[in-house]
C-alpha cells in the first residue's frame, strides 16, 4: 500500500532558443507544467503536462492543466492505493472526464514512482517492456524564413543532431508554403527526410492540390493537412494521394485510433503522450495502428524534459517505429530543468536505463524558472528605481 503524502503542482516558463512560428501561434517560451509527487515511504515521481500557445492548439492550457490536477485529481489520488497505478488511473477515468494533458502528467508521475519502488525503467512497465535504448530524432525548421531554415538545418547535419526534417506550414498562402518547402529539399537533396505539419490549416480542396504539389518536390510525409475531426475528408485525401497523410490533431486516443484506422483515413499516426491521454493509452493507440498497417511516428507536444522521458519510455516499447520521432523539445529551450542533461547526439536521444523515468530535477532551475517563484532574481530591478 502506498499513499500520497504530498503533491506539489507549477508551472516553469523557460524562454526558446528563436521564435518557433507554427500556423496557430509564434512561441517564444514554452510553459511546462510539472507534477512532483512523494507517497508515505518518501519516494517521488515527476510528471508534464505541456501544451503549445496557450489554447491556441488544444483544449487543455498550462493553467487548466494545473487546476485540474489540483483541484480534482489529486483529491481522488488522496484516496488511492497508488502503487496501483493502473487501478488508480480508472478512479481517475471515473471521476474526470477528457483533460488528457493532466491526467498524461499524473499517470507520468505515478509510473515514475512505480519504476523506483520496483527498481525499473518506466519503458519495462509498459506493453510488452523495453526493445530498444535510442530513438531517431527530427528537428523542426520553423523560424518563419527560408534562408535561416536552410542554414539551420545545415547545421544540424554537421552536428549529426538531425537528418529529419519537419516544417511547419500553413500560415502562408499555399503556393508560397510549397516554393519554401521546395527550396529546402532542394537544398538539403538526399541527406535528410523532410516533412510538413500543416496544423490543420488547409481546406480539402487546398490539401488536395498542396498534397500533390508537395510530393512534387521532395516532401516525404504531410501531417494533419485538414481539421483533426474531419476523418472523412482525411480518408479522401489518403486515397491516391503517394505523400503520405500523418494523423495528429485527429487522435485522441484508442478510440479516435480506431476510427481513423477503420475509415483508412491516415497513413502514419503522430503517437502523442499526453494528447492520447497517457502512457498506457499511447500504447493502445500504438497498437491499434500497428494491426491496421498503419506506420508510427513519436509526436511531441514540444515537452521539456519530463515530458520528453515519458514518451520516449513508450516509444522504446514499439518494435516497428518507421518514421522515428521528433523529441527535440528541450533542445528548443535555452535550459533544461535536469540535473543531468538529455543526451541527444549521433542523430538520436538516448533513453535513460535508471529506474523509474531515470532522470531528476535540477532543484536551482526549478525554482528559478517556477512561474510561482519566491525567490529573488539576480539583478531584480524593484518598482520604481
Ligand atoms: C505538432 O503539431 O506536431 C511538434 C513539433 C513542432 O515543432 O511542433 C509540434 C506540434
Ligand atoms: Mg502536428
């Protein structure tokens, strides 16, 4: 029997490395919600619950994400035997419905904790356990300029960090959006793979000519072209079309798998942790798209570090990963909270093997970041001086 003794919840704004301009929103800084959890014995868990620009992407903000952890989850985990995490993620099922980012970041922290009362990776208490150490991982070119794109994926290259390539469209007209695209297969030919995200950006009609004109030059894989609810249109799109048709928006869990997969409405499924709900409902949805032939690419939310942990723990579960993944996001961000950091490098991120997530937190960067901090800033300028 283990029962929570304490639940601290915040949330840590930690400014990008340049704006990242995507269809929704241009971010600046990336805000993470972070769950620590310590039962009775005194063992902790950490979880993330990160969404991008506000509630310019999804229904869940940092601030909701914090509230319902606060206000309604932990209550429940209050009366839980939380050593038993499956047992404890259907009280919580139960009792709140949808906000699949908070309940992502408590499953997180609960497995956490569970991997270091029995001394194993969080990856070994999933699915059938852990089948590989290191994942592929792309880079996102989305400065909003062309030139600085190409020079920024030069370096990547040189740096062997990145040969996957994923840019983000859709704010342009669509014409223009392709000639960018264009330019950088162009100018990076076959040494990389590179990708869209459209962010549901496009109507059918302009999905379906932008579609053709992107297989035209070069491009390898269009993410989330049309509405993530329209299945019917993505379904027509997927049919003739060569460029496969990536479902991200669109998925929001086994059940929604299950229905993109049965209309044959995607090609690729992005696997997002906390937008499926979970590590263990990622699993299923992973699932669900092996059996259907469908091919799996390890989203992100643009997570720091936690966040980016938790999935790349499920994503070690999945023998068949075909498109790799994009789990660069602390490398978006001028500082990452660990003590240690991620270690990114020979075009990969390697998986931590320690128990539970197998990472901590760096206690000076967590409280010099924390939103809620209490403690002064070097240099604080005071009202009025
Ligand atoms: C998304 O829509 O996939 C992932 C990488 C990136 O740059 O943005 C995200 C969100
Ligand atoms: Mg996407």
């Amino acid at each position: 029997m283990a029962a929570l003794k304490n639940a601290d919840t915040f949330i840590v704004d930690i400014p990008t490395i340049r704006p990242h301009v995507l269809a929704m929103a241009t971010m600046h800084a990336q805000s993470m919600v972070i769950v620590r959890l310590t039962d009775a014995d005194g063992v902790e868990g950490i979880g993330e619950g990160t969404t991008i620009g506000g509630l310019s992407y999804g229904e869940e903000s940092p601030e909701s994400i914090k509230s319902a952890i606060d206000t309604y989850i932990v209550p429940i985990l209050e009366s839980c035997d939380i050593a038993q995490v499956g047992a404890t993620m259907a009280k919580i099922a139960k009792y709140v419905r949808g906000n699949h980012f908070a309940k992502c970041a408590v499953e997180t922290a609960l497995l956490d904790m569970q991997g270091k009362r029995l001394g194993v990776a969080v990856s070994e208490l999933i699915g059938g356990g852990r089948v590989r150490d290191s994942l592929p991982v792309a880079w996102t070119l989305a400065s909003g300029d062309t030139a600085r794109d190409i020079a920024e994926g030069e370096e990547m290259l040189s740096l062997r960090r990145h040969r996957i390539f994923k840019l983000k469209i859709g704010k342009r007209e669509m014409r223009a959006d392709v000639a960018h695209v264009g330019a950088i297969c162009k100018a990076l030919g076959d040494r990389a793979s590179v990708r869209v995200d459209v962010n549901q950006n496009w109507s059918e009609a302009q999905a379906k000519l932008g579609m053709a004109m992107l297989h035209d030059v070069g491009c390898d894989l269009v993410e989330q072209p049309v509405a993530g609810d329209d299945i019917a249109g993505m379904a027509r799109l997927s049919v003739g079309q060569a460029v496969p048709l990536m479902a991200d928006e669109a998925l929001h869990g086994p059940r929604t798998a299950l229905r993109i997969a049965s209309a044959g409405a995607a090609g690729v499924f992005a696997l997002k942790i906390a937008q499926s709900g979970g590590l263990f409902a990622t699993a299923e949805v992973a699932a669900i798209g092996s059996a259907a032939g469908i091919g799996l690419y390890g989203g992100t939310m643009l997570e720091g570090s936690v966040g980016t942990i938790a999935s790349a723990h499920v994503f070690a579960t999945l023998p068949e990963l075909a498109w790799g993944t994009e789990l660069f996001g602390p490398l978006l961000q001028i500082e990452e909270i660990l003590r240690d950091p991620l270690a990114y490098g020979d075009f990969s991120l390697a998986i931590p093997t320690g128990p539970g997530l197998g990472i901590s937190l760096d206690e000076d960067k967590v409280a010099y970041f924390r939103r809620d901090r209490t403690a002064p800033l070097l240099h604080a300028v005071t009202a009025g001086a």
